[in-house]
C-alpha cells in the first residue's frame, strides 16, 4: 500500500507540475487519486465548458457567423456553456485551460481580422500551446490549414514539401503529414461517423486541397476522399497525451447550407454531439446541465420600445397587470411625464436604456455614442443594466461603451431563423472588431424577436383609416409567427424568446393586442419560463462560472458543485436514468418533464451529490 501511494503522490506532483490541474482543481484531483484507490473501474471528468475563437462578423458590431449560431444552439441543448473569445487567449495557457473544448475556426466570417483567414496565420508559440492545452486533456477542434502560414505571411507549406514535424508544430497534435493535392475527381465519403447523408457524398471541392499524406497509429479516420482508386483521410481524430484533436478538410462541413456551407442544423447538432461525446470519453451513466431554472424548456420575456399615446399605454400595461408578467420598457426621454408616471409606479415594469435622442448608433461618433448614454441615464435617474438601440442599428462603439460602462446586456441583435439565420436563440458574449482592433465582451446579446408588432401593423403608417378587419387578419398572422417561433425555433433549441412590441402598434385596439393575451395563454400550456431578460443574464453568467466534477460507477455517479459564494436556484440536470436514490447535502428534487428525469438543486456555493441506480 505504501508503494502505491508513493506512485500516486509522484503522478500527482507530476499533474501539477504539468499545468493540468490548478490549485481550484485540487480537491477533484485528490478525489480522483482516492477513487482511483478504491475503486479502479470509476471515471473522472468534469462536465465541458467550450470556447469558441472568433472576431464576429459584419460590421464588427456583435454579429456572428450563421455557424457559430448553430454551434451555440447545439451545445446548449449538451448543456456546455461557450465563450466566444478572440485569439489573445492562445497566449495566455491559464485562461486557457478553463475550457475543455476548443474550436478554432478556419473559415472567412468566423474569425477574419487582421487577415482574411487569419487563424491560418500562426505563430510556432501558439501552435505550441494549442499542442500542449490538447495534450493535457483538451479536445480541439479545427480545420486542417489551421497555422499553415506563419504571421510574416509565409506559406510553411510551399516552402516545403509536406507540413511535418519537423517544420509544423500542429503536425504532431493532428497525428497528421499533410502535402496539397490535385483532388478534382474526388469525392467525400462518411464511412465512420453517419453524420451527412447521401447529398454530401459528392461535393465540389477546390482543385487544390490540403490532405493528409500520412497518419499517426493514434489517429482515428472518421471519413475519406476517394476517386476510385485512390483515397485520402477526410476527417480524423488524434489520441495526443491525455486530449483528443478532430481535424476537418473544410469547415464548410460544420456551416450551414443556407450560407454556402454543407449542413442542416441536424447535422451540425451531431458534429457536435460527436465532439461533446469525444471530450467526455465513455461513461456509464449520462448527465446533462439543463439551462433554466426547474428544468423549464424555454424562456420568454415580454419587453416593449417606447412610443404611442397615453390610450395605447394604457392598453398595453392593462394587460402587464392582468397577466402579472415581468416587463421591460427600453425608454428615451420622449415620453409624455403622464406615461412616465405610469411606467414608474408599475411594480411589474423595470425601465433599461433606449438612448437619449433615438438616434441611429451607426452614424455617430464615439463621443455622441457616450453622450447618448450618459444623457440618458441622467435624464432617468437610473443604473441601467440593459439596452437596445434604436432602428435595432447597433454599432461597434454602441458595443464597447456599453460594456465600458457596465451593462450587463444588450437585444438588438434579432434572431431570425425563418427567412435567414441571423442573431441565436441563445445568449452569447460579443465579440466586436474594428480594423485591427478585436475585443471580446463580457457583454451578453439575448436576442430580440426578428418580427415585432411594427412588421405585422405597419398599416397604422398610412394615412387612411385602419379598418378593424384588416386589424384582424393582422393579429391573426401576428399570434401565428409568435406560436410557430416558439415551437419550431425556440423551444427545440432550449433557447429565449425575447418579445419585442410598441404601444403605438400593439396598443391601437383591442383587436391588435389579443395576439399578446393569446400568446400569454399559449406560454402557460408550456413548460417555459416567463421572466427578464435581466434576469436571464444572471442566470448565463453564474452557469458560465459553475463547475461540475462527475464520478462515475456503475451504479452510482457522484457530482460535485462549486459555485463560489454566489446561488443558483433550480439548477437542472437531465438524467439518462432515473436514480433509486439521491442524496444531497441541499434542498433538491427529481421531476419528470416530457418523460425525462431532471434533478433540481438550489446550489447555494457548493454542494455534494450521490444518485444511486
């Protein structure tokens, strides 16, 4: 027994010697050494928290690529926060190392400042990193011209014959000698991983591609190019140290069809559930963190812009006090004081930033862009934690300020994913850039509705009469969109539905207000959550920081929570199988939603507990 311990306290200096575990990660390393003890067969892990490099897209104004979308989607509904980050962090190992999962895009729109692919631009010190953060237990995720040129903007590759050990620092990781190949009569085959069906047997691909000429024995080929006679690894994965790295010839295959890419999102879902699975390793009994407070499906909020008569108000918070909901009105100074009052007297209404003069952000400059906020705050009187900007024209100062001056978050950003993917049904950080310059926020978007109330009554512009049946064949297409989005958009995705209305537009009548009181009805047959967009934020950001360390038996599994000096009421987690007992050293319960079994903490700090099967 001696000797045994001997060998464990010398793997143990070794691991912290390694950088694998840090000091916060002391206590699950010393449970590990402990079960690995007295019980060989159990499996240590942490559940994964992904980061995702990227500078955004557009205008550098907080959009993000149509496949990080679709990525953000598909890991929340693993239950794996993600955090969008610029690639600074490849130089900074400790932060690093608080992610399991890496995915380090090389496609234009993901990630293209200062060059146009520039995460094909690197450096050997961060390839190194990359090397070694997958080495001590990361699960990377790329594309395989990841680096081949160095930030002098030289080719590796053409300057030698193959991308190898000895003048590619990633070759190793990848488990891969890649050369450039003629591969115009090749086509893709997934033989492995049954993720793409028969449509994507065949695609064009460039002329000129990069393949792998030779692999590792570590390496794993999930897929293949073949002409018919000849064939070349597709997608692989690398067994490197304690890590696993998944190389993909195109990160087309992860991007969606509707912008050029290969992939449905059921496709893309899979990706991801492969890599989840990846990271994690076999196990014997499945846990997921589940997103919402009491294992809700959903979320939805109700937030109104300003604008309309005291009649249409009046309508308007009629309805907030009959329905008890928590409401946000995103005010200006251009409200009549009559309203004002109302708005302040409201114990259902809170009041966030809308700007000073309702002016579009996208034309001014940053010192007008301040004095929009600042004016604002003082003509209200308030610290505003939320904001949205007028015309939803959000811009790159618009971003930096609001986080320079600590809001918490941010709805303009619209999601859509009827008409084109734009803005996610789930809360990310922004990412902004502006020539060289990228910075990533603690800033979250919780997007908007793509469709508001002013796309539905546009007819109240007109001059002439606004007839009453024209009202209702208006609401009727109205409460449809806001039904069907929540069904098919939001409540399949784990997402938030944030509503956006105008007094002005659903305050007219009563004929174009009952889409609000029949969505209201429609959200109570639901198991979603109702709340703030407020509140939303402090729920994403305590997720982001929880950590959850898993042991797990064949018939029990052991979970630890650390959420320091903070609370977290009706943390969830859905279960593969119901346990026969659960022990908890908090208040907790299990709960049956659509026949699966979720487990219920209120975590305040820390907690312990054991589910036996």
């Amino acid at each position: 027994m001696q000797a045994i311990t001997s060998v464990l306290i010398d793997f143990y200096k070794n691991i912290i010697r390694g950088g694998y575990f840090t000091w916060k990660r002391l206590p699950l390393a010393m449970a590990f050494l402990c079960l690995f003890v007295h019980n060989s067969t159990a499996q240590s892990y942490s559940l994964p928290k992904a980061l995702f490099l990227t500078t955004g897209d557009g205008e550098g104004n907080g959009t993000v690529s149509d496949g990080i979308v679709l990525a953000l989607q598909s890991f929340n509904k693993l239950g794996v926060p993600v955090r969008l980050e610029n690639r600074d962090i490849l130089l900074i190992p400790n932060q690093l190392d608080l992610y399991s999962i890496l995915i380090i895009p090389t496609r234009i729109g993901y990630h293209d400042q200062p060059y146009p692919y520039s995460l094909t631009y690197m450096s050997v010190l961060e390839m190194s990193n990359i090397s070694n953060w997958v080495k001590k237990g990361g699960t990377l995720v790329t594309g395989i011209n990841i680096g081949r040129n160095s930030l002098e903007s030289i080719d590796r590759l053409s300057n030698n014959e193959s991308l190898n050990s000895t003048n590619y620092t990633l070759s190793t990781c990848l488990g891969l000698e890649l050369i450039e190949k003629e591969m115009s009569n090749y086509w893709y085959s997934d033989n492995n991983l049954g993720i793409w069906d028969e449509a994507l047997k065949r695609i064009n691909i460039p002329r000129w591609n990069i393949v792998p000429s030779n692999t590792s024995k570590s390496v794993k080929i999930n897929s293949w190019w073949k002409n018919g006679v000849d064939s070349f690894p597709a997608i692989t994965t690398n067994k490197h140290g304690n890590g696993n790295a998944i190389c993909l010839p195109t990160f087309d295959f992860i991007h969606p069809v509707e912008d050029n890419g290969l992939s449905t999102q059921k496709e893309i879902d899979l990706f991801y559930e492969f890599v989840y699975n990846t990271a994690i390793g076999s196990r014997k009994n499945e846990i997921y963190l589940h997103p919402w407070i009491n294992a809700m499906s959903s979320a939805f909020c109700w937030t109104f812009d300003d604008g309309g008569s005291l009649s249409e108000y009046q309508r308007i918070i009629r309805f907030i006090d009959q329905t008890e909901n928590k409401t946000i009105f995103f005010v200006t100074p251009e409200i009549d004081s009559s309203i004002i009052l109302l708005l302040r007297n409201n114990p259902n209404i809170k009041l966030e930033g809308h700007s000073y003069s309702h002016s579009d952000f996208r034309e001014l400059s940053f010192f007008e862009t301040k004095n929009e906020f600042l004016m604002n705050r003082d003509f209200w009187g308030e610290s505003f934690s939320g904001f949205r900007f007028p015309y939803v024209s959000n811009s790159f100062w618009g971003m930096y300020l609001l986080e320079e001056m600590n809001f918490t978050y941010e709805t303009s950003i619209a999601a859509n994913h009827f008409d084109f993917i734009r803005g996610s049904v789930v809360p990310y950080n922004i990412p902004i850039f502006n020539q060289d310059f990228y910075k990533s926020l603690d800033l979250l978007e919780i997007s908007q509705i793509y469709r508001s109330d002013w796309y539905f009554y546009q007819k109240i512009l007109n001059e002439e009469e606004y007839r009453v049946i024209d009202q209702e064949a208006d609401a009727h297409l109205f409460e449809h969109y806001l039904k069907t989005y929540l069904d098919s958009i939001v409540i399949p995705n784990n997402g938030a539905m944030v509503f956006l209305g105008h007094p002005m537009y659903s305050g007219i009548s009563e004929t174009t207000i009952k889409p609000l009181y029949k969505l209201q009805d429609y959200i109570k047959s639901k198991n979603v959550w109702v709340t703030s967009p407020n509140e939303i934020a402090q729920r994403w950001n305590k997720l982001r920081k929880l950590d959850i360390a898993i042991q797990d038996k064949d018939d029990a599994m052991c979970i630890e929570l650390c959420l320091p000096n903070d609370k977290l009421e009706g943390l969830s987690f859905r279960l593969e199988k119901t346990p026969v007992k659960v022990k908890c050293n908090q208040k907790h319960k299990l709960k049956i939603v659509d026949e699966a079994t979720y487990l219920i903490i209120d975590l305040d700090g820390s907690a312990k507990v054991t589910l036996t099967y």
